[in-house]
C-alpha cells in the first residue's frame, strides 16, 4: 500500500476515513517544499461548505495555504446566469479575510475566456516554483466530473486532488467509475456534512428566507448591500 504524501492512504476506504485519528503523521519525504491547496469553485455565493472543505483539507494535508479561485467563466455552467465576477469574487474576499491560511486569487477572474483549472494550475507553477506541490480540492459532486474537465490526462500530472465528502454525493462511486489510473491522484477526505449549495442559497435569498449562518455574516452583509439575488432582478 502506498503512503500518501500526508500519511494518508491512496487506497484507504471512504468507509475508513472516519476512523482516522485527529492529526496524520508527517511522512512527506520532501516537507519543505510548499503544499498549496487550490479551491476552485463558482462562488456564487461561497459558503460555509466550502470553507469547511478547505479548512479540513488545510489542516488534514498539513497545507500552507489555501488559494480560493473563483471562476471568471466556469466552463460547466455554460447556459447557467451567473452573477457578475467581481461580486464573487469580492464575496470570496470576504468570506476567507479571518483565515491566515487562506487568500484570494483573481487569477480565473481576469483570465479572458472559460476558467480552465489546467491553465490556473500552471500559472500557479510558474508563480510558486515547479516543485511546489499543488492540491486541488473539490466536492463528491466535482470530483465525479472530473474527467469531463479540460484536458484530465494533464491536469492529473499537475496536481493531486483532495475529495471532499458531501452530502447526497457518494464518494464510494468515484472509486467505481474513475480509472484506476485517476484514482491514484485523488485523496479522500471526509468533512463534517454540510447540506446546502450556492444554489439554494440564491433561492433562499430570492425567496426572503433566511441565509444568516450559511454564509459568514460579511458575505450576508455584502449580498443585502449589493441587492444580489433578489426576485425581482
Ligand atoms: P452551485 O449550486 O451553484 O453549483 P455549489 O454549492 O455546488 O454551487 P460550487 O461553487 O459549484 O458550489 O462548488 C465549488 C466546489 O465546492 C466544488 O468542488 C463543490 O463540490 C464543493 N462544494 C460546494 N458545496 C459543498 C458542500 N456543501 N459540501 C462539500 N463540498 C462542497
Ligand atoms: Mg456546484
């Protein structure tokens, strides 16, 4: 069996996971080089599911940062309306300011054309250094997908990617449905459950339903003073 990078197990079950102890054992034969998480999303709004995966994934990879890139256009939400990028990306500002570990990249946002994680990758490289070593971190829905992303044969040699449990995604499936040949760039992680979406969250809002404690409060604050998701726009 292989040892990850982290002391965690490639081939360890998601079944298993639970049961592993509060923090792994540094095995990393290199662990001066730079562990970067990169946590790619829509944003639109970031809530607390995603803070909690990347605060896990920080602190269960031993990570020095997490770089939060919000998406300019996400190449799979295609015929979806999104809202504008520097709302989102001011959100994500927002949301991530308390954590030392974590910071913002306008990377996507300024990238003309769709955000595609290979090319963020690679200008993460060029910026931090070949050998520094880049984790991408998704959800159970993400991870899933992720052979339809923009060239998956390289975007696997660029990074090793941390999944994320979520609820009503099964992790178990990605072990079934992903080549083996994937699968040995992917970490499991599970993550206290967090059932909600930026989806339902522009519902919600929409709706005049409270979103108080589903997003941290500057982002509640910053979606009433810019009007965002309301019903009659
Ligand atoms: P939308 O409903 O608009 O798709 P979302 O909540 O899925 O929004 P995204 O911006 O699409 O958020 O997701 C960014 C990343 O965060 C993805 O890898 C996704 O799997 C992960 N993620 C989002 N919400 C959760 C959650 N509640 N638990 C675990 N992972 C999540
Ligand atoms: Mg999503």
């Amino acid at each position: 069996m292989e040892v990850g990078l982290r002391g965690e197990s490639r081939e360890e079950g998601v079944e298993s996971m639970a049961s592993q102890g509060p923090r792994p054992q540094t095995l990393d034969p290199r662990p001066e080089t730079l562990a970067i998480g990169v946590m790619g999303g829509t944003f639109d709004p970031i809530h607390i599911g995603h803070l909690i995966i990347a605060e896990e994934a920080r602190y269960r990879f031993q990570l020095d940062r997490v770089i939060f890139v919000p998406a300019g256009i996400p190449p799979h939400k295609p015929d979806e309306p999104i809202t504008d990028r520097e709302h989102r990306y001011q959100m994500t500002v927002l949301a991530t300011q308390d954590n030392p570990a974590f910071e913002t990249s306008r990377i996507e946002v300024e990238r003309p054309g769709p955000s595609y994680t290979v090319d963020t990758l690679m200008e993460f490289k060029r910026i931090y250094g070949e050998e520094t070593r880049l984790f991408f971190i998704t959800g159970a829905d993400a991870i899933l997908e992720i052979l339809t992303w923009h060239q998956p044969e390289r975007l696997r040699f660029m990074c090793k990617f941390i999944a994320a449990t979520r609820p009503g995604y099964n992790l178990g499936e990605v072990k079934r449905k992903l080549p083996k040949a994937y699968l040995e760039h992917i970490f499991f992680l599970e993550v206290p459950g967090v059932h909600i979406s930026s989806t339902e969250l522009r519902s919600r809002a929409a709706a005049g339903m409270p979103i108080k404690y589903l997003v941290p409060a500057a982002v509640e604050d910053y979606i009433i003073q810019n009007h965002l998701y309301r019903a009659e726009k």
